[in-house]
C-alpha cells in the first residue's frame, strides 16, 4: 500500500519538474519570436536596396560597353586613314620613278621585238612546208588502205583456222564423253532403278559423316576387259547386286540404311565388305587340272579376269556371285561338251577334297557367235548330274559407251582439222611478213608527216608571238606618254583630304574616350555599393537564419515537452486512482505516514526483500540444514570441475586452431584446382559453371574474448556446386527444384572429371549417366570422360601407376562417338537376351573353337562346290 503511494509521489514530482521546464520554454519561444521579426524587415530592406543598386550597375555597365565602341571604332577609322595617307605619298613619290621605267621598258620591248623579226628568215616559205604536209598525208593514207587489206586477208585466213579448230574442240569434247564409260553406266543405272539416283545424290554430299569410304553403285565400277565378258558378267550377275553400294563397317552399314532407307523412304541394297580388304582367292579347281581345261578343252580362265574393278567391289562379287569359281572358254568348248568328257571332269572332285559325292560347276562359252552359260548340279538323292544351257544376250548394262563407228566418225574429224589447219598455216606467215612491210612504210611516212606538222606549227608560233611583241610594244609606248603633272596635283588633294578626315576621327575618338572613362569611374563606385550592400546582405540572412534555427529548436521542444506533459499527467490520474483503490487516503493516510514505514522507494524494496527471506527461512523441516550442507559441497566441486574443463577446451581449441590453419588451406587449394577444371569442363559444353567451400554460412568471430563454436561445427560443412545453362541467367546452386535431369548430369559428371586427377582408384563406375542427355551434350560428356580416363602413364613410371579403369555402364550409346576409336577403350557387351544359353554349364570352349575351324576352312555358310550361296531371307 504504502508502495503504490510513493510510486504516484515520485512520478508527481517528476510531471511539475516537466510542467515548469514547459513554461520555460514557451518563454523562451515567445521571445525568440519578438526578436526575430526585426531582423526579417531589415533583411527584406536590404535586399531591396541591393536590388536597385544591381540594376543601376546593369545600366551604366551597358554605358561602358557603348562608350567604348564608339572609342574603337574612331580609333579604327583614323587608323585607316592614317595608312592611305602613306600609301598616297608612295605613290606620289614614285610618279617620277614610274616614267623612267617606262621609258627603258620601251627600249627594251623594241630590241626583243626586233630579235623575234631575225628569228622568221631561218624558217622556210609556208608553200613549200604545206606542199610537203599534204603528199605526207597522201602517201599515209594509201599505206593504211594496203595494211587494212593485208590484214583482211590474213584474218580471212585465220577464222578458217579458228572455225577448224572448233571443229577439232568439239570433236575431241564428244569424243571424251563418249570414253567416259563410268559416267555413261551411271546414266544407264539411274535410268533403270528409280530411286538410285536420289540415293548416291545423299551419299556423295554426305561422306564425311562415315567412318570408311562408301562404293558404288557396284555396276559404275567394274569394267570388263571386252564386251563378250561384259555380257558373261552381266549375265551371271543379279540387277540388285549391280546397284548395290558397298560399304567397310557395320557403322557405315547401319547408318547408310537409317538415314536413307527409314528416314527418306529411299530403297536401297548395302553390301559389307570388312575393311575393305581383298581376301586371298582360293581356287575351285587346282593348276594342274585348270591346265587340262585350258589345253583340252578350250578353256581361258576364270570369271574375276576378266573384269577390274576396285578390292571392296571385287570381294563383294566374290562373296555373292562366286565369280572367282567360274571359267570361261572359247569355241572348243562345245566339242568338250559334244564328248561328254567335261562334265565328268567338271563334276570329279579334287584329291585333297575329302568330302564324298560330285561338285556343281558353272562356265561360259562361244558356239557360232553366240555365247551360253552351262551349270551342272548333282541330285541330292540320286547324286546324278544335272545340266541347264541358257545363251547370253549382249550386254546392256555394262556395253561400252557408243558405237565404235562414232568414235572412228570422231577421230577423222580431228584428224581432217589439223591438216587443214597445217595447209593454212604458210597463208598466215606469208600475211604477218606483208603486214609488218607495210607498217614499217607506214611509220617512215608518219615520221615525214610529224616533221612537216611541226614546221607548220613553230610557223604559226612564230607569227603570234611577232604580233604579241608589237602589242606590248605599243603598250610600253602610250604608258611612257602619259601627263605625269596632271596626276601629281590629283595625288595632292586626295592626300589633303584624307589628312581632314584623319584629324576629324581623332577628335571623335578623344571625346569618346573622355565619355568612356567617366562611366568607367561611376561603374567602379556603384560596383564597391553593391559589394558592401551585399555583404551586409549576407551577414543579415546568415544571423535571419540562425535565429529561425534556434526559434525551430525551441518550438520542438516545446512540443515534445508538451506532448510529454500530458502523457505524464493520464500517467498521473492512473496512478492515483489505483493508490486510492490499494489504500484509499482516508483510512491509510496516518498508518502510511509513521516513522516505521519507508519514505523511498529503494528502502521499500530493501524492506520487501527482507520480508521475504524471513518469510522463507521459515520451516519445520529437520533435514533442510543437511541438505543445504551437502549442495554447497556439490556446487564446490562442480565449480572445481567446470574450471578444469575450461582449462581444458582452452587447450583443444588453441590445438583445433592450429590444425585448422593448415587443413583449411589445403583444403581452399584442392577446391580451387577443382574449381579451375570444373569452370574449364563447363566452358567445353557452352555452360558456366563454379566449385565454392560452405563453411555452414558462418565465419570465425570473436566476441567477449571467446571464439565462435559454430565455426568448427564441421558437420554443416561441404561443396556447393553452382552452375548455369543459359546467358542471361546467374550462376545457381545445383538442386533439383531448379535444374532439369539432364543438367544435373552435365554438372555431376564434370564435378567428377575434376576430381579424378586428385585421387587415386584402381576403378572408378557409372551407371546410365548419359541417359538424360541430348546428343549434343551427351557427345561433349563422352568426349571428356574418353580424355580423362585414357591419360597415358607418364616416362619413368610403373605401368601399374596410371589414372584407373572407369566403367561407363549404359544401355545404349550414340553412333560415331569421339574417341571411341582410342585403342585404350574396350567395349563389353553383356547378351542376356533368349537366344542365349539358359544354363552358364552349357558353354562348351572345345565345341566352339571345333565349329570355328570348321567356319573358316568351308567359307562359312557358302558352298564349296562354286554354287550360288546358302542364305537364309530375313524379313525387315
């Protein structure tokens, strides 16, 4: 009670110190107001006057500048009369001078003019001179007429030359185009095969795009050695074969059948020849029995010698066409036929061939100028021979060019052309000797022609220079006969006038001058007026200001005071109101005021305090003194201990610090190589990107002498990886809220071709990395793993010290990949599907190796009789 009291006592005094610092300051502002009004109507006066006094100098500064160009402008005038005075009295001076000049100039220009007249007798009369120019021009102008028609003659000749030798041109022009037989074959094909021409049209404009060189079609590059072969092998040979194109790779293959056959709908026919190589031929029928056929019965050779054509097309009609397996023979071979003795040794197998029963065989041959093909093939049951003859028609495909009768046409053409330009040849020589005759008599007359041109013109210079001479003559003459008196008196009054003038501008200038100082003088003192006003100015408004500063002051805090007055007083009220209600005044008033009761505030709390503690000291608890023994001692000694941890995390931390230092740098180094390589890997894939160490977002800091703990919560430490895929976006920190599959990709896998460098691993695996990936990023991706990953040991290490194996596990990669013709890349493919084993027990290694020997001995799935191959039709 007596609390609430004291507490409404204390904030009374503390509103009546307010109330009268109040009223101070309402004095205060009032009187700053009263002194404040007088310096304004000075300030407003003065300026006025500065005002006027400003524009008196306006004024008389214009004065000034008018007085003063009144004074120069004289000044100029009396200046320019000044100098035609003296230019006046030079001329006057030199009246005299100029006559006897005039006189020695006549004497002069009458000698020269003499001298002209003695130069004219050395020239001859103009008759003879003009007499000598027309026959010049007469006898020129008949050897220009002779050189014109010698030249019409010889030109004649040479378009009969010209015309032949286009003769010749075009001749040898068709002539090669009709040897081209390669061009003309292409024609034939693409006339054929609709499509074909489309088809190589895709192929020679995209040949950078395969791994080995693509051929054909096979029926351009063949070429037999006549045109009886040409029909045996167009004959033995399927159209699908002849536009056919051949390829080295099973890449090449697959890529040729995507792009043209399913992307553009284009039929085409590919042949894989590996790498392109010729293999060794392996003849049907041995020498010694090869030189029975040639000597007994009329055989040449075999089918593949009769034609050229480049190794891939070669072996792709070996492997097709067995053409390595058929001969050729001439007329004798009927008579062979007729003694029924060839089939028999056809169909004989050789000695060394172990395998039972008769072997097939095919051959070509002439019989009355028609040419057949003969196959015998043995029954599979009865094992008898069967034969079937069918004549060859000529060749249609691979037939030369043209008729050979064209050609000789041709050839004559060209022979007859240059005969008849060797017959016209001596025409031309005899015309050029005739020519250059004529053109030299040409040039003696031209020679004559000149000489006589210049004689008539130094005649004509002569007679104008004569006549200008006698001019300047006359001229110099009538100047030395001039009135020299009469010009003398005219120079006297213009010089008289001109010193008038002179003398009247210099008084006008004087007196302007006079004009021009006295404004001058007025400005200056006006000038010194408004410097002094205008400082007083200046004082009046810097004092104007300083007492509006002080009286803004005043009246703030008044304000503030006011405002805190009446906060005070509400404050007041309340405070009153809940005394009254604790302990109303008129039934505590006495007991509050005994000499027993606190008369501050401090002494009240000191007395509650007290009353407290008694009131808790109070109990009737025996053990309560045991127990505050006993937790006194236990506070000892956590006291104790607490000081020996602290001791002791003073000592860790000073040790925590200095390994911090070093693991901490070392760790910023290795951060920044990764970073370098990271940014350089991103860079290559048209990205950005960068390698940041985050620190758990705090930083070493001190405060009331002790360390930031948080700085060594390593736990929240780790690697931020900031990336960006697009130009006018910022680098971000990779997540998966914000950056797509694919770039998450992209940023793992370079983050960790930056750290393979670092660290040591005999392997490193990934498993379906590229899967998210476009073409384009997932050929950078491989890229970069190939160059990483293939790093050769250095010189002078171990083998065994290199970067690590790295298996890139995947489903499917992209064709033509860089790299992956590195030696160092080994491809493993894992066959699971249901065409393989169902048990790993039935692998059988001696099994295997015994059917390979047996697929390299017999030619794989060919026959070995020199048939047509076994094939099995696959269905696209």
């Amino acid at each position: 009670k007596k609390r609430a009291w004291l507490i409404f006592d204390a904030k009374r005094l503390e509103a009546l110190e307010v109330k009268e610092e109040r009223a101070n300051l309402k004095n205060q502002l009032k009187e700053a107001q009263k002194q404040i009004k007088p310096v304004k109507e000075k300030h407003a006066q003065m300026e006025g006057e500065v005002s006027k006094i400003k524009s008196r100098y306006t004024s008389l500064e214009n004065k000034v500048k008018k007085d003063r160009k009144t004074y120069e402008d004289c000044e100029t005038k009396t200046q320019t009369f000044q100098d035609n005075i003296e230019n006046t009295l030079a001329e006057f001076q030199s009246i005299d001078a100029h006559q006897r000049r005039a006189e020695r100039e006549v004497q002069a220009e009458r000698k020269r003019l003499e001298e002209i007249q003695a130069e004219g007798a050395s020239f001859p009369p103009m008759d003879e001179v003009e007499d000598s120019l027309r026959k010049a021009q007469s006898e020129l102008r008949e050897t220009k007429s002779k050189l014109d028609a010698a030249k019409r003659r010889a030109g004649s000749v040479q378009d009969k030359i010209d015309a032949e030798k286009q003769k010749e041109d075009e001749a040898s022009q068709k002539l090669a185009r009709l040897n081209d037989e390669k061009s003309l074959r292409r024609q034939r094909l693409f006339g054929m095969f609709q499509g074909l021409k489309d088809a190589f049209e895709w192929i020679d404009q995209n040949r950078k795009m395969f791994r080995r060189p693509i051929h054909g079609p096979i029926g351009t590059e063949v070429q037999p050695k006549s045109a009886l072969t040409a029909a045996y092998l167009e004959h033995h040979v399927s159209s699908n074969t002849w536009r056919s194109f051949v390829v080295e790779c099973p890449e090449d293959y697959k890529l040729l059948y995507r792009e043209v056959r399913e992307k553009k709908g284009i039929p085409i026919n590919i042949i894989t020849v590996p790498q392109g190589r010729l293999k060794p031929v392996t003849r049907m029928y041995s020498d010694c029995k090869m030189d029975v056929l040639r000597r007994e019965h009329g055989f040449f050779g075999y089918l593949d010698e009769t034609f050229t054509a480049p190794d891939p097309i070669m072996q792709a009609l070996i492997n097709n066409h067995n053409v390595d397996k058929v001969i050729v023979g001439g007329e004798e071979v009927q008579k062979a036929l007729d003694r029924k003795d060839l089939i028999e040794l056809l169909s004989t197998r050789e000695a060394h061939d172990k395998k039972s029963g008769k072997v097939s065989s095919c051959f070509f041959y002439t019989h009355n100028r028609s040419s057949y093909r003969y196959t015998s093939q043995p029954s599979r049951f009865s094992g008898e021979i069967g034969t079937s003859s069918d004549e060859v028609q000529p060749a249609r495909l691979l037939k030369p060019g043209c008729d050979p009768n064209i050609k000789e046409e041709l050839s004559e053409i060209i022979k007859k052309a240059k005969e008849t330009i060797e017959n016209l040849l001596p025409a031309i020589q005899e015309g050029q000797i005739e020519m250059d005759e004529w053109h030299k008599h040409g040039q003696h007359v031209s020679v004559k022609l000149k000489d006589s041109k210049r004689l008539k013109q130094e005649w004509t210079q002569y007679k104008a220079k004569l006549r200008n001479q006698k001019e300047k003559l006359a001229e110099a003459e009538e100047d030395a006969a001039k009135d020299n008196e009469r010009e003398k008196v005219q120079m006297v009054n213009k010089i008289k006038k001109l010193v008038e003038n002179s003398i009247k501008e210099s008084e006008s200038a004087a007196k302007a001058h006079n004009e021009c100082m006295k404004s001058t003088h007025a400005l200056t003192g006006v000038k010194m007026t408004e410097d002094g006003l205008s400082d007083n100015l200046r004082k009046l408004g810097d004092l104007l200001q300083e007492r509006m500063s002080e009286t803004a002051e005043l009246e703030s805090r008044f304000k503030q005071t006011d405002k805190l007055y009446t906060t005070i007083k509400d404050s007041l009220k309340k405070l009153r109101d809940d005394a009254q209600a604790i302990a109303p005044q008129n039934e505590w008033g006495d007991r509050l005021q005994e000499d027993d009761m606190p008369e501050d505030l401090d002494g009240l709390e000191d007395a509650l305090d007290e009353a407290e503690n008694k009131v808790n000291s109070i109990t009737d608890n025996p053990h309560v003194t045991r127990q505050y023994e006993e937790r006194k001692v236990e506070i000892e000694r956590c006291r104790e201990q607490l000081e020996n941890m602290n001791q002791s995390q003073g000592m860790k931390n000073s040790q925590l610090k200095q390994k911090l230092g070093a693991w901490q740098s070392k760790l910023i180094n290795i951060q920044q190589d990764v970073n370098g390589k990271f940014s350089e890997y991103m860079k290559e894939v048209g990205c950005a990107g960068e390698i940041r160490l985050y620190t758990g977002g705090e930083t070493s800091n001190y405060e009331n002498g002790e360390e930031n703990q948080e700085h060594y919560n390593f736990k929240d430490w780790g690697i931020e990886i900031l990336v960006k895929f697009r130009e006018a976006s910022k680098l971000q920190v990779l997540s998966a809220q914000t950056h797509s599959g694919g770039e998450r990709s992209v940023s793992t896998i370079m983050y960790l071709m930056g750290l393979q460098n670092l660290m040591k691993s005999p392997f490193r695996c990934v498993d379906e990395i590229n899967q998210g990936l476009d073409e384009r990023n997932e050929r950078l991706v491989f890229k970069r793993i190939v160059k990483n990953s293939t790093i050769p040991t250095e010189p002078g290490k171990s083998l065994d010290d290199h970067c690590g194996q790295y298996f890139l596990i995947t489903p499917k990669l992209l064709p033509n990949l860089d790299g992956m013709e590195n030696e160092n890349i080994t491809v493993l493919f894992v066959f699971s599907g249901p065409e393989n084993f169902a048990d790993c027990l039935d692998w059988n290694v001696d099994k295997f190796i015994a059917e390979k020997k047996r697929v390299l001995l017999t030619g794989g799935d060919w026959r070995s009789d020199g048939g047509t191959p076994k094939r099995k039709r696959r269905s696209r």
